[in-house]
C-alpha cells in the first residue's frame, strides 16, 4: 500500500529483488553527462509523472512480506530478520532524507537518514555501532532509489552515459550508466544501469553496485520493476 501525495499522477513501481547474474556493470571512466543519456533519463521522468512530481513533498510506503532464505544466510546484517519482516517509511522529497519505521519478531527499529548522517534505534535505544550503521545507510539509500525511480538520478554528484540496449520481460530497452558520487551509503562511488523501456519510457530494471559495505564490495544486484498504476 502506498500512498504519494494529492494530485499525484506517478507511476507505482513494484520491484523484485535479486542476485544479479548478468555481465559485470562497465568500469570505464565517465567524465560528463552524455546528453542523449540525459535525454533519456528525463524522458523517464516525464513518463513516471515529473509535472506532478514537482508538487509531491512526502512519499509514503509500507512494506509486508517475507524474506527468501538466500538473503539473510548471505547478508545478516543487511537482511536484519529480527527486527526487519514489515515496514513504514517515509521520504522527504525536497531534503531527500529517509525515515524508516521497521518491525521484526524481536521489536521495532528505527532508522533515520538525512543527507550525509544516519542514525539507527532497536527497541528505542540509539546503537552506536559502526556497521550497522553502514548497512542502515546503504538499506535506506538503495530504497530511496526504489521508490524514487528516475527521479533519484536529479542530484548532485551524477554522471549519466549511454550504454547500449537490452530486454526486460521482454520490452526493448535503452540502457543508461548512471556514476553515483557519492555511491549508497558510505561508498565512494557506485554504478546504476538503467533500462528504459523504448516504446514506453518507463523505468523496467536498475542493476547495481552496492559499495558501501566491505561485504558487498563487487557484489551487484538487480531490481525489475513491474505492475505499474497512476495514483490520482
């Protein structure tokens, strides 16, 4: 359930979740923003909703679910399960900063993400503990970027770089590299490839890197977007 704004008219993603078993993400040096890359990234904005975008100045989500065995046993400490399994969360779209209710079987956790800080309470009380600080940081980002879609990629430090075509569910689709610095998290830098949907201009699928822990240093992970509704 979600819900994002009067008069917003924004493309709702559903997203899958998985390992990413397609070729490594490109490593070249991306000094500019291309401007047909860019083109494309706005195109994608104007297809999820930019005119009432502009206008939104909260997102609200919920999430329920259950995680597959694969995540936690890989990534405990990003996966969380005991405090992890449901969650609100809520983003400032003007500051970009991210609150994140969640609940697990061992109680609540509350995690708080401004630009640049983070701050993570279990049960109420504030933990000072570096790595699971990181991996909040990392977690909230990634998810901002869920939510926000194209959107996420109007900030600061971008570079944006065509990248060919590929297929998701079939559709045909332009792909852009997106160069994030800084990456999610704490990470330096980290890669994006965005697939957009040639006919339509929908955002289908991001792969990415995810730097930000020494755990998934080099990994990447996919996220195809499906089911897509207009709110209002």
């Amino acid at each position: 359930m979600s819900k994002i704004g009067v008069g917003l008219a924004l493309g709702v993603l559903v997203g899958c979740f998985a390992g990413c078993a397609s070729p490594q993400i490109s490593s070249r040096e991306v000094r500019r923003s291309e401007r047909a890359a860019m083109d494309l990234v706005s195109a994608a904005r104007d297809a999820h909703g930019a005119k009432a975008f502009r206008k939104a100045r909260e997102i609200h989500v919920r999430y329920e679910g259950k995680w597959a065995a694969i995540g936690p046993r890989f990534q405990p400490i990003l996966a969380d399960t005991a405090f992890r399994r449901a969650s609100t969360e809520r983003i400032n779209v003007k500051e970009r900063s991210m609150v994140q209710t969640h609940i697990g079987p061992t109680g609540t956790k509350l995690v708080i993400r401004p630009p640049g800080a983070v701050s993570v309470k279990y049960n109420g009380q504030l933990t000072e503990d570096a790595e699971v600080k990181r991996a909040a940081a990392l977690v909230a980002d990634a998810y901002t970027l869920f939510l926000l879609g194209p959107f996420y990629f109007d900030r600061p430090g971008v570079t944006l770089a065509s990248d060919g075509t590929g297929t998701v569910d079939g559709a045909v689709c332009d792909e852009v590299l997106a160069v994030l610095r800084p990456g999610f998290g704490v990470a330096e830098e980290d890669r994006v490839i965005l697939s957009i949907d040639r006919a339509t201009k929908q955002l289908r699928r991001v792969r990415m890197t995810l730097n930000g822990l020494e755990s998934t240093r080099g990994a990447e992970v996919d996220v195809t977007f499906r089911d897509f509704r207009t709110i209002d």
